[in-house]
C-alpha cells in the first residue's frame, strides 16, 4: 500500500510539473516541430517538378545523371534549410524537457545532453566483448543519490565487416554490439577480481549441453554455480574466485537483481569491476529524443520519458545500493 501511494504520488507530482512546466514549453516547441514538418513538406514540393523533368531528360538521353544530379541537390538545400531549425529544437527540448525530468527525479544528478559513458568505461565493464569500430551516445546524467554516486548515459557501440563481391565492389556492414542504457554505480568495496553476472541462452537454449558450454568460456575465469534456482535459469555467473563472487552474489542480492529484470522485462547484464558495479540494460530504440511527427504536448510522452530515466534510480533503491553493507580498505 505504501510503494501504490508512493507511485500515485509521484504520478501526481509529475502531472503538476506537466501542467505548470512542461505543458507552455512544451507547446512553444511543438510551433517549432510543426514549422520544420512544414519546410520538409514545402522543400517535397517543390522538388518534384525538378525531378520530374530530370527524369524525363534521362529517359531521352539514356543517361541517369540528370536525374541523379537533381535530386542531389535538393537533398542538398533541403538539408542546409531545414537541419540548423531542427538542432535548435533538438537542443531546446533536451534543455527545457529532459533537464525538467531529470530535475524533477533528482535534483543532485547533473545532465549533460550531448555527453556519454566513455568508451573505455564499457571496455573495463567486460560485459561485450568484441571490438569496437564505432561508439555513439549522448544524454550524459551523472551525480550522487544519498551517498552512492552513480553515472548514466545511452550508448550505442558497433562493429563492422567489409566484404569484397564478385565485381570487385567493397560494402560495408554495421552490426550493433550494444545499444541501450550504460549504467555504472560505486558498490562501497574494492573487489579483488572481476565478477560478471550474464544473460544466460545457452542452457535455456540447450540443458545440459548449455551447461557443458558455459564451463568452455574460460575467458571471464570460472562459471559460478549459486544456490538459487530461478536465479540460475535467469543468468549465468563467471569469476576467478569462487568465495568472493558469493559474498558479493548474496541470497538478498540475487533476489533484487531478479526483481529489477523482472520490473524492466529487459536482459540486463552486469559486471563487478574495481569497486564499481556496471549494468547494462538494452533498448531497441533512441532514448529521451524529441518526436518530429505527432504532437508532442502530451502528458503521455512526458511519462514515458520519465519512466525510462527514473529506471534507473529504481536500480539504487532496488539493489539497496545507499546501504553501505561494505567500507572499502
């Protein structure tokens, strides 16, 4: 009954910042978004007579480049119209809106929109391990929740392969390692080796034979079996030391991971590194970024962006992190 008042309550308060806040910016906005959709629309019209014509003069001399020349350049000065009128409103809805709800969360964090997690920062989490050729981010959010200090940030990190076809052409292909939210908190102790806690397929996948699997990945150390069954269909755990990664793995914690897959419905992941913890938790789609089309006064919109930042203070409280169970020597 508390957590359900504590809910409403917040709800509540959101929908009087929504109304008092975000609701006038929110409409100061949305001219701006519906200005730039009626340039996109203006500069589609008057590219298709141009193209139009051009194709034409393609068909009659055999030749594409007419065509190809033409719709470049109004590609060309669609962009340079359009695109400083959509940084501006990309950048006053991060400042007016997202800024609002970060505030709104927690007044201690500090927000940096166009910031991310570093790049060796997902390194030294170990959680993916191959190599990186491009990493993207933004959204920055960094600070201290009681006495636990924590940083956030969306990330996106890629791959990518060349191949080389029968007429010699080479392509390109970019495949995505991770995209989602970064998530990294001081855990109060200095471990004395790495712990991952890992989405686990292989025996979900394969029984027995996923087990015989896991043990072959050597490359984390060895595959910790833990006393807790649901725990154990859910996740799999590797560590070079046995008696450290179950007394950071308590029967307490192991529950509270549980409970936040259970409240994300995402395959989160997570590592035990120095003396920070790191979770990462994926997303199919760009996090906290303006809508272009549709109306964006919207109460609803509001609390899906709310939602997605507040998940991870959620990790705080749920983790019980502010409980300093641990001081570090």
């Amino acid at each position: 009954i508390i957590v359900l008042n504590e809910c409403m309550s917040n709800v509540s308060n959101l929908e009087n910042l929504y109304n008092s806040e975000l609701k006038p910016r929110l409409s100061v906005l949305n001219n701006q978004r519906v200005a730039i959709v009626n340039k996109i629309k203006k500069f589609s019209l008057y590219s298709i007579a141009p193209i139009i014509i051009s194709i034409f003069i393609s068909i009659q001399i055999h030749n594409p480049i007419p065509t190809i020349i033409t719709i470049v350049i109004s590609a060309l000065i669609s962009f340079f119209k359009i695109n400083p009128l959509w940084k501006e409103y990309y950048k006053q809805f991060k400042e007016q809106v997202i800024r609002e709800i970060i505030r709104f969360i927690n007044n201690d964090l500090s927000y940096h929109p166009s910031d991310k997690m570093s790049q060796s920062k997902f390194k030294k989490c170990g959680i993916y391990r191959t190599g990186i050729d491009r990493y993207r981010g933004d959204d920055y959010v960094e600070g201290k929740i009681d006495s636990t200090h924590i940083e956030f940030s969306e990330i996106h990190a890629e791959y990518k392969t060349t191949t080389v076809d029968s007429k010699g052409r080479t392509q390109t292909h970019w495949y995505t390692i991770f995209k989602g939210l970064l998530f990294s908190a001081d855990f109060n102790k200095n471990f004395n080796t790495t712990t991952y806690v890992l989405t686990d397929s292989a025996e979900k996948m394969f029984g027995f034979l996923g087990t015989k699997l896991q043990k072959m990945n050597k490359g984390r150390g060895e595959l910790i079996k833990l006393e807790n069954p649901e725990f154990e269909s859910e996740f799999v755990v590797y560590s070079e030391d046995q008696i450290e990664s179950r007394y950071i793995l308590s029967p307490s914690l192991m529950e509270k991971i549980l409970s936040f897959k259970k409240q994300t419905g995402k395959n989160i992941q997570l590592s035990f590194v120095d003396s920070r913890l790191f979770v990462t938790v994926p997303y199919g789609k760009d996090l906290f970024e303006p809508k272009l089309f549709g109306d964006i006064v919207n109460f609803t919109h509001i609390q899906e962006y709310y939602a997605d930042l507040s998940l991870v203070i959620d990790l705080i409280e749920t983790l019980n992190l502010n409980t300093r169970i641990w001081t570090k020597k």
